[in-house]
C-alpha cells in the first residue's frame, strides 16, 4: 500500500466501505466525518450526484480516445473553462493523469521554453526544503522530504533548495499568514550569486505547503519571490495540487495571494477526486515560445496515454459546475473565521506546540515524543478515526482539511472530538 505501514496496516486494517456528502461509512457501517477531503481532493463533498451523472453519461459516449494527433471537444471545452477560472494569462493546459505528472510536466516544460526561447543553459530547477512536489523523478528531487529522497538516489543533478518558512519561535500560534519570514526569499538571491541566474530555469514552491504539515506563507513572502524570479528571467511554478479548486476560499492560491505565477500544477480538486486527473497551467508567454519550428513537427515531445482522459473531463467539468452552482470557493472563505475560532481553541493543551490556519485548511501541531517522532500524531489519527473522525498526520502535525461543504457544527465535532483525544496523551 502507499505510504502505509504495510505490516502494521495487515495487523490493524481500516477499511472503508462508502461514502456521501461529508461521511465515509466503514465496513462495520460506522460514520467517519471526513476532515481531510479523502487525501484534499474531495472539496465538493462525497458522491456528488451530478459528477457522478456526468461521468456515468460519458461513460456511455465515450469512454477513452487517444490525445495524441486526435482531438475531442469534451478534453477542449475543459481546458477553456480552466483557463477561465485560473488568473492572467494562464490560458493554456496540458492534461496529465496525477500531481505527480503534472510536477514533472512543469519542470520539462520551464526547461523547453528556455530552450526554445534561446536560453538552451538556463537548466537548474530550485526547490525548497520541506517540500512535497509527489513521488517522481522531477518532484522528488525539488522536494525537500528526506524519506521521500533518500531511498531513490542519485536524483537530478541540477537541483538546489531554498529554505523552508516554518519558524515557530517567531509565528506560533499565527491566525492566518504569519508575519515573521517574508526576507527567506532573498535566500533566492544567494542562489542566484551561486550558480547565476543565466543557469537557472525555475523555481517551484507550494503556495502553501500541504503535506509536510501546512506551512503558510509568511506575509510578503511569495510576492517577493515573485519580484526576483522575474528580475532574472526564472520561472516562477506555483504547484497547486491541494491549494487550487477552494482550499484557501479562492480558486486557486495564486488568486488568493494576488501574485501571477508563470505555471500552476494542479490535480486532486480538479475532479472532485471521482477520477484521477491533473493539469498544468501555463502563461501565454511559455505556450507562444514553444510554439515554433515547422508546423507539421511536434513542438513538446510529452504526453501521457490517458492525458486528457475522457471521463475524468466529465468529471472535472462537472466539478467546476458544481464549485460555481454551490459557490463552494467563497462558502469556504466565509466559514475560515469560525475554522480559525474553533481550531485554535485547542491552544491549552500542553501536547501542542503551534497551531495555524488558512482558509479551509488548519494544523495543530504536537511536541513529538522523544526519540519517537511522528508516533503521538498518528496515534491522535487512530483514536479518531475510531472516534468516527479521519484527520491527515504528517510527523507530528495533525492536517484538517474538510470538504468545503462542512457545516459549523461539523466543525465543532472536528474540534470537540480532537480536544477529548488530546487530553489523553
Ligand atoms: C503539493 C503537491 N504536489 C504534488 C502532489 C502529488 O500528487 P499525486 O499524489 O496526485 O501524484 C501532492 C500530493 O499530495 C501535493 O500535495
């Protein structure tokens, strides 16, 4: 199983069996209030009927055609309703199958635009510490997790890492974007002296990062990363997979910050996670300088078999119709203040350390056990799932991330059941 303690997972299972709205079912039949969106893609809620329809419908008009020299209107009209909701320029999307993908796409795509563009030595990819950008080659090496990497070397070789932003000796306990930070992207600036900018293609960071335990951007920090890269000709890569389609009460990160990224990674929240999809959104300036040479050659030579996948546009256009008909995007921003009350009540315990929060997203993070880190948060993720509650751990962060359809008083058993667990360990 991924990222799972297999051996211990074969002692312990749990299985689910069903799920609607907010609730998964377990075997037994017992409801789990889902406070992480499934893995943060489930944004709309479980079983959406109209997904569900759209998908059964093209199940029946069409269910696979190949996206190489071939085309079909459903994979066209969504790639135009995302150029629509994604800002600025970003009018253009390649189709792929999974984050991961997506991650990879992006970082061959900055590197064939400086190709193209006449810059053939501007190659080196900066990543930052602490980053998860999913489990292939590319993602892996601009990630900054040492399990995710140590395994699997030697990695891609032109690669560097910016520090991370988490400081809790300055931010603890911050309500939305903590104030101390902004100056770590002039670390860029040291990378810049170190390997010139004429060598470097681009920068990738998670607007806010998801996965290594929610790290919210300090104020002023992505708009002064969004300067440099743009004073040395580096493209700026915001990957979105969790943070675009409602996460942070906008329709992707970069709207929300207001800062214009040259590409956007995205995945999960782009069907609603009823079928495996990703796409990379791309700037005008990136689509226009590839495409050159002669018109009857190929001008990426990238695509996946399932790219554009029809199904998965039937879910994905479904998905958009149901974020704007329930007007999911702005609920989870009205509901982020009562998310922030809630959460952060859970400040008196002594287990916890840090506790942060950002749209429909928040984190308690709890003082690790010694010598046994990560092992007093997965133990507060079996309690409550047995609590009839599933929450995300990474180390010892507890991750919530609901659907955006979650009521108040879901929220309240999400809180009220946390504060029961953390007053037993
Ligand atoms: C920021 C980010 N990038 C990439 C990925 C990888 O996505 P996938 O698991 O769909 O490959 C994830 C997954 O959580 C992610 O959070």
């Amino acid at each position: 199983m991924p990222f799972t303690a297999n051996r211990a997972f074969r002692e312990s299972p749990r299985m689910l069996s069903t799920a609607e709205g907010m609730y998964y079912k377990n075997v037994d039949g017992h409801k789990i209030l889902d406070g992480c969106s499934g893995l943060w893609c489930v944004n709309a809620g479980h079983g959406n009927a109209k997904i569900t329809e759209a998908i059964k419908k093209q199940l029946d008009q069409l269910s696979y055609a190949p996206a190489f020299q071939i085309g079909y209107g459903i994979a066209f009209d969504f790639a135009d309703r995302l150029a629509e909701l994604f800002p600025g320029d970003l009018n253009h999307v390649f189709f792929t199958n999974s984050g991961s993908e997506s991650v990879d796409t992006a970082l061959k795509i900055a590197r064939a635009y400086h190709r193209a563009a006449g810059n053939p030595e501007k190659v080196k990819l900066i990543g930052r510490e602490r980053a998860y950008h999913g489990v292939n080659f590319g993602g892996i090496s601009v990630g900054g997790i040492l399990n995710n990497r140590q395994r699997f070397g030697p990695l891609l070789p032109e690669v560097d890492h910016l520090p991370h932003t988490h400081d809790l000796n300055k931010n603890a306990f911050s309500k939305g974007q903590p104030e101390n930070g902004a100056e770590k992207a002039d670390r860029l600036l040291d990378l810049i002296a170190l390997h010139g900018a004429p060598n470097i293609a681009a920068v990738i960071v998670e607007p806010m990062a998801g996965s290594t335990g929610v790290l919210i951007p300090p104020r002023g920090y992505l708009g002064r990363l969004r300067e440099i890269c743009s004073q040395h000709d580096i493209l700026l890569i915001f990957d979105e997979v969790i943070t675009a389609f409602g996460r942070l009460g906008d329709s992707c990160a970069a709207s929300r910050f207001d800062i214009q990224p040259d590409m956007i990674t995205t995945a999960k929240g782009l069907t609603n996670g009823a079928v495996p999809m990703g796409a990379v959104m791309i700037s005008d300036q990136i689509h226009n300088a590839l495409m050159t040479g002669p018109e009857n050659m190929i001008e990426l030579f990238h695509g996946y078999t399932y790219s554009g996948h029809p199904l998965a546009c039937a879910a994905g256009l479904a998905t958009l119709d149901v974020y704007a008909e329930e007007d999911l995007f702005k609920r989870a921003r009205e509901m982020e203040p009562y998310l922030e009350q809630a959460v952060h009540g859970l400040s008196h315990h002594n287990c916890v350390i840090d506790i942060r929060n950002y749209g429909m997203v928040a984190a308690i993070e709890l003082a690790p056990l010694a010598e046994n880190p990560g092992v007093r948060a997965f133990s507060v993720f079996q309690k409550a799932f047995d609590a009839g509650l599933l929450v995300r751990t990474t180390g010892d962060t507890i991750a919530l991330s609901p659907p955006l359809i979650i009521t108040k008083q879901q929220i309240d058993f999400v809180v009220n059941t946390l504060d029961g667990i953390l007053a037993t360990i």
